[in-house]
C-alpha cells in the first residue's frame, strides 16, 4: 500500500462521504477522510476473520464489559496496518500537519481506570493472536467526565465525544433487541411467562478492532439505547411538545452517561438497567447467533465462552438460565448447568464499598423473573452443598459475587498476590466448596499502544537491535539483555528517554505554562484518585523534601518533578480534597526561589489514555504505592517498566511480579507487605505511634494545618488531617518513613546516570511476560478452551 493510493482514497472520502472540496476542508475534514480510509483498509480482514470464523464454527469468545476505555484509534490502526510511512506522506502531500491529524481524535473515554484500559488492550490482543471474538459493551453518549481545575479544586464537566461523528464505527439499524424492565411473571407450565411493563430498543454499533500487521481483526458491540416508539404523535398534536418527546428522552438515557464511580458501588437504578440492557441484549445475540450454526442449545458451552468482567455483567447468570429454561423449555438443573458451563467471572478488586450488592426490592421490582431465578439458583446451591452458610441473597440484599461466583465455572483474579486474596478473603467459603474455581490470569498491557505507538524512539532503538519480532511476542525483548554492556546501545537507549522527557517537557510549557527541566528525575504518578493509591503519601513525601531542601541547601540535591495525574469520583470528598491539596502544594514549592531548581510538582488535569502516551515513555520513576492487599493488579506499572521507567512500590498486585521479572536490585521496595498491614491495623494507635516516631511526618503534617499551602487558612485540611491522625485505614503513616528513606536511594541511584540507565533497559528487556498477549493465550487455555484461528 503506498502513499498515492492512500491519498487517492483521502480525496475521495473527502469529496464523497464529507461533501467537502480540499480548498476549505478542515483539520477535522482531513482526520475524518483519513479515518474512512484507513477504515477501508481494515474491512477486508475483518470479513475474511468473520468468515473463516463462520466456516470452521469455531467457538468464540464474549468479553462482557461495562466499560472500554480505549482512547485513540487512528495512529493504532496505521501501526496495525503498516501504514505509517504512507499516512505520513500522503499528509504531507496534502500539507496537513500528521501529528495535528492524529491529536485531533477524540478519546473514547468509555471507562473508569484499570477495568475498562485492561478491556481495551484485551481486544487488541484477541485481534493480533486470532481468537475469535467479540467485545460487548454500551455505546454511552458522554465517556468520562472531563475534569479541570478551579482555584486548584476538580471541576467535572460533560465529556462529549460523539458531538463529532465516529468515524470507525458501523450502525446496524438491524440489529436490535427489545430488552424488558419491570412487569409481572406468570405460571406457564413448568415454566414462567415474564411480561415487562417497559421496554427499550438495544441498537448494535460495530466498531472493528484490527491486529498486528493486519492479520485478523475482531469486534467491539456496542449498544444504544432508543424508544421503541419514536415519540408520542398524540401528545404532539395537542401541542404538548416536551411530554411527545419524552419516552424518547427516557430510553435513551439508558445509554447516555458512564457511571464515573470506580470501585464504589452507587447502588442507581438506573446503573442496574444499564447493566441488564447490555448484558440481555449480548446474550441474546450470542444465542441467536449460536442458533444459526446449531440447533441444540445444551451445546452452547462448547461454541461460546462468555467472559463478565467483574461483576458489572453479572445479570447474565440468570438470564441466560431464563433464556434456555423459559424460552426453550431446558429443565432448570440442566439449565444452570449449561450457563455456568458458558460463562465465568474476572474479580477486579477486593475493596468491600466495591462488591456490588442490590437490594432484593429493587431487584424484584426491576428484574422479577430474575429475581425469582436467583432464588431457584440459590436454592441449588444450597441443596448441593447443604452444610454450607454461603448465600447469594442476604440481609435483603442481592450479592453480586457471589452470584457470578456460583454461575461461572472459572473465577480468576488479576494478579498472583489478588488471585490469592480472593482464595483467603472473599470467597474463602466458596473456593474451600469448589476448589478448582478460582484461578490467576495475571494482567497484561498491549505492546502496540504501550510501546510501538506510545515510544516511537524506543521502539525504533529495539528493532535496530534486535529486529521487529517484539511487537507480536514481547518475550523477545530478553534478546536486548547482553546489549546493556555495550555502550553504543545504552547511549541510545539514553537518547531515547532524554528526547521523550524534552518533548513532555514542550508539551507541559505551551499546554501548561510551565515547562521542566529534562535532566530533572521525571518522577510519576498516575491513576484514579483513591485513598488506597496513596496519593497523599506522595505528597506528603514531597512536603517533607522540600522541608529538608530548605533546611539544607547545600546537600547536593537531586532534581525531580514530580508530576501528577488522575481524576476522582465527584463523589468522593476525601479524594477531591488530596486533588486540592497536590495543587495547593504545587504552588507554593513552584515558587520559591530556593528550591525550585531541585523541586517542581505539576499537575495537568483532565489525565485519560492520550495524555499517559505522552507521560510514561518520559517516565523515570514509576510511583506504586497502594496500601498492599488493596491494588487488585495495575496495569500503569506494567507500562511504566516496559518503558524503562524504575518502580518505586509495595508488595502490592502485579509489582510482586514486576519485581521478581526486572529482578530486586533494579525495583525500588518499600512498605509493609499485606500480612504485615493487617496485623499494624490490630493497633488502634498505629498512626499515632507513627507520627510519633518520624518528626518528619510530623513537620510535614503541621505545615498542612499551618495553613502554608492554604494561604494561611488552617481548616481547609482539617479532614485529610484528622482522617490521618485518627484512623488511617490505608496506613499512611505507618508507611512514610520507610517510602521516605526509599525516595532517598533513589535519589542517590539517580545521580549515576549510567547505572539508572542500565537498571531501566533492563526493566524493558525483562518485561516482556507483561504482554496482554500472554495474558490472552492463559484465558485461551485455562479458561474458553479456544484455539487461535492465525
Ligand atoms: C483494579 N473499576 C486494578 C484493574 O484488572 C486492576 C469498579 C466499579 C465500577 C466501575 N469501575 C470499577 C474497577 O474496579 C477497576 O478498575 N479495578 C482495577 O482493575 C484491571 O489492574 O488493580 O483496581
């Protein structure tokens, strides 16, 4: 594919699908005709994957999941398809700027955090080893918030991403379902007879997710919520022009907004339609798919794997028990059977406000026949294992674990630390019933968006190296290992990061205002604003060096930025006041005049999967610093490492592996390990104690109250103060010292630039296990029992 004919294709699109002539086409024009046709390109292989899937039957897999957050799609795609040098210079031919084309691309933020990332790269990874499958989600009309800060506090505004139209997405008018809310149940026979009061229509919208070098490409389902009528004409005529409008109004909101809670459970209504509205209408069209290859729906275990991601979907369980019991007279045992032998769960987190529970009223009154199946699936249970105190429906409420954990026929968690957990805490009862169910699947990170794409001066050093077979199978990265002896390699290697901070650095000065040094230690954290993330343990670790700074100018400091990114639930006080407080103290340490040149804190807002493309491969230091036992996995630190960034972190989620990959001597280790946590929180004084013991958390905290970083204003902290001093679930304090001591050794490693370099191109060689490739090929194996198709 060459240039001329992609260019060929642009004008064409230009002129024919965007009406436009390419004297007053716009920068939105040129994206949108590149779009369409990079979009030609990838239809192709999608039907020849559609139908070589068609013609074996193969079985397939269904990755349920509330949320994708996949970001950009136009620079993956060129990279997938070996199309960037001829997009580069077909742009240029056309003067366009190719960089300003590619950021023009809003982000599809149809996600929270780690879940709907960890979905994302999931997809791209089925696309590049051939599994056949699909992605099933909701198509929302606003992704997550977009956040910005006023007078330093996080301001939420409506993200608005399809004001523009999208270009990789196909509309299916003809595939849609009419999904049920509320209503009655009647005796039918052995059966029931469900009748719902409501009713909305479930649109599919397919948008194909490509693989490397083009080889098969699967898809992303999303579903829109529409009236099943558009509007009430009668109403119209009467002139009664809001009422005619709003059944309209109504159904769609179904489908209008992403809850932006991650890892609180809001316990909406509205969330629970949400969650049935996609999960019966992806069930209904994997059945009415099976059913066009098949005629004996007890086979459906051996042609569909559906995967819930988290519980989110969990629904599922009993409405694919009603849709083989009450529509196709399957007998209730062998029903239960046939689901569970489909489906299996993933857990994300063990944070009790996140295990999702809905009280039985609401249940009964939303989903009555579900609700009537959840009993009779309780009941099973409760037969089989008659001993057992485990319920799916306790203290009225309806919970979602353990119902995913019944209906599944494989549980896994995320990390081997997680997987344990799960074992030992949540499902203890369960797992010591069904001890085989639970299994690790530990995360991975898509190699093509978080190092070809992300880093193109990396990448390009590694495929000089060692040749391109990296991107497909990340393992190979190994092969860099004996050229950290070699000097020419590591000045390169160098160069690489040192042009990635320069342009981060760029990027901060005209979008911020404030540029920083490059050969300052670019010391990182980003992800969700959590009391379990430990933000403000970063912070104040930064208070503290920047006290001891002032103290002692002369030490011979090691310059940082410690840059910042993330956003919090609107919900979440405590979150949002650690997000004024990093503003607040970024502030007063940018301008003093003593310490700025050794100490800066920046904060962009509005941080999504755009902007930690251009923060990670700049990363020196990677900040991991959950209280251990509380981050499921991360899937941030995977990319960081592969990045060549340093992790600084507990023995929390994934480090463990990260830590045992890059081998200890090139992994910053801090912190109590998860054991060591719980057994501090039997001390009801262990914050105290710890305050007591470290005058520089002390200071630290004093300076807050002070009002130093409040403009004198001594209550603005007050929460966060008493929280810490009082409680401190998360360990804080109990943890500063030692993070604090660690900051210090990685200050000194820092100040010999040759052997940080060594430690971090290590840290890329040894991490190529992270590859959510791998992580594809362990659910292929251990969980759907599918084959790759290429
Ligand atoms: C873990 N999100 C990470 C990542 O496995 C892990 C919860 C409720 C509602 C909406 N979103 C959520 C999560 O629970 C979530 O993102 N969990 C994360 O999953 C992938 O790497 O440790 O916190």
């Amino acid at each position: 594919m060459n240039a001329t004919d992609l260019r060929a294709d642009i004008l064409k699109h230009l002129e024919f699908s965007l009406g436009k002539d390419l004297a007053h086409a716009t920068l939105y024009d040129i994206r949108m005709a590149l779009t369409l046709a990079v979009r030609d390109r990838v239809v192709t292989p999608w039907f020849a994957a559609t139908r070589a899937t068609y013609a074996a039957k193969s079985k397939r897999v269904y990755y349920l999941s509330m949320e994708f957050l996949i970001g950009r799609l136009l620079e993956d795609a060129i990279h997938n398809l070996g199309l960037m040098q001829a997009a580069q210079e077909a742009m240029t031919s056309l003067d366009a700027d190719f960089a300003a084309v590619l950021a023009d691309e809003p982000d599809a933020a149809l996600g929270n955090g780690g879940l709907g990332r960890l979905a994302a790269c999931f997809l791209d990874s089925m696309s590049t080893l051939g599994c056949p499958g699909y992605g099933y989600g909701i198509r929302y009309e606003h992704g997550l918030f977009r956040q910005s800060f006023h007078e330093g506090r996080q301001v939420e505004e409506a993200e608005n991403w399809l004001r523009q139209r999208h270009g990789w997405e196909f509309e299916r008018p003809e595939a849609a379902f009419q999904i049920g809310f509320g209503g009655s149940v009647s005796e039918a026979g052995k059966t029931a007879l469900w009748t719902p009061g409501e009713a909305v229509i479930a649109k599919a919208y397919d948008t194909p997710t490509i693989g490397w070098q083009g080889k098969w490409a699967n898809t992303l389902r999303l579903w829109g919520a529409e009236p099943v009528r558009a509007f009430d004409l009668a109403a119209f005529n009467q002139g009664d022009y809001a009422g005619a409008a709003g059944l309209e109004a109504a159904a769609r909101t179904i489908s209008r907004v992403l809850y932006p809670d991650d890892t609180t459970d809001t316990g909406k209504e509205l969330r629970l339609k949400q969650e049935f509205f996609f999960t019966a209408a992806s069930l209904r069209d994997i059945v009415r798919r099976f059913q066009a290859e098949h005629s004996d729906l007890r086979a459906l275990p051996t042609k569909a794997a559906i995967q819930l991601n988290d519980t989110h979907p969990a629904i599922a369980g009993p409405e694919l028990v009603r849709i083989l019991h009450d529509e196709n007279d399957m007998p209730l045992d062998e029903a239960i059977l046939t689901a569970r032998a489909t489906l299996s769960y993933t857990n994300h987190t063990l944070l009790p406000e996140a295990l999702e529970r809905w009280p039985e009223a609401l249940m009964a009154r939303v989903l009555p026949r579900h609700m009537q199946l959840i009993e009779r699936i309780e009941d099973t249970h409760r037969s089989a294992y008659p001993k057992s105190a485990v319920r799916i429906v306790e203290g009225g409420d309806v919970k979602m674990g353990e119902l995913s954990f019944i209906m599944g026929h494989k549980v896994n968690g995320v990390s081997a630390l997680h997987s344990d957990l799960v074992k030992t805490t949540v499902f203890a009862e369960l797992h010591a019933l069904h001890p085989d169910r639970i299994i690790n699947q530990t995360n991975g990170v898509t190699p093509r968006r978080w190092m070809l794409g992300a880093n193109p001066r990396l990448s390009a050093l590694i495929t000089d190296t060692i040749s391109s077979g990296w991107v497909a199978d990340l393992e190979r990265l190994r092969e860099l290992e004996p050229h950290v002896a070699d000097a020419g390699f590591m000045a390169a290697f160098a160069d690489a990061k040192r042009a990635n901070k320069v342009e981060l650095s760029n990027w901060f000065g005209h979008e911020h205002g404030q540029s920083v040094d490059p050969d300052a230690m670019y010391d990182v954290q980003i992800k969700r604003f959590h009391e379990y993330k430990r933000q403000h343990l970063n912070i104040l670790e930064t208070i503290a060096l920047w006290t001891e700074m002032r103290d002692n100018p002369n030490a011979g400091w090691t310059p940082r930025v410690k840059i910042f990114g993330g956003k919090a639930a609107p919900g979440y006080v405590m979150a949002k006041e650690i997000i004024h407080l990093i503003n607040d103290v970024a502030t007063v340490i940018n301008a003093d005049p003593v310490t700025s040149q050794w100490l800066k804190v920046v904060y962009p807002p509005n941080y999504n999967v755009s902007m930690a493309e251009k923060l990670i491969p700049a990363a020196d230091l990677s900040e991991q610093i959950s209280t251990a036992g509380k981050e499921a996995s991360g899937t941030g630190n995977m990319k960081f490492a592969l990045n060549g960034a340093l992790t600084i972190g507990t023995l929390d989620g994934a480090n463990v592996e990260i830590r045992e990959q890059v081998g200890a001597e090139n992994f910053f280790l801090f912190g109590m390990t998860a054991p060591e946590v719980v057994a501090c929180r039997e001390n009801p004084e262990h914050q105290a104690d710890a305050i007591k013991a470290s005058p520089r958390l002390k200071a630290a905290l004093k300076l807050i109250e002070k009002g130093i970083f409040s403009d004198g204003d001594d209550k603005r902290y007050k929460a966060i103060l008493k929280n810490l001093r009082k409680h401190d679930y998360f360990t804080v304090c109990a943890d500063f010292d030692s993070y604090y001591d660690c900051q210090r050794q990685v200050d000194a490693a820092y100040r010999d630039a040759d052997q940080w370099m060594r430690m971090a191109a290590l840290n890329t060689a040894r991490s190529g296990w992270f590859s959510s490739d791998r992580t594809i090929l362990g659910y292929m194996a251990d969980v759907w029992d599918i084959k790759p198709m290429i």
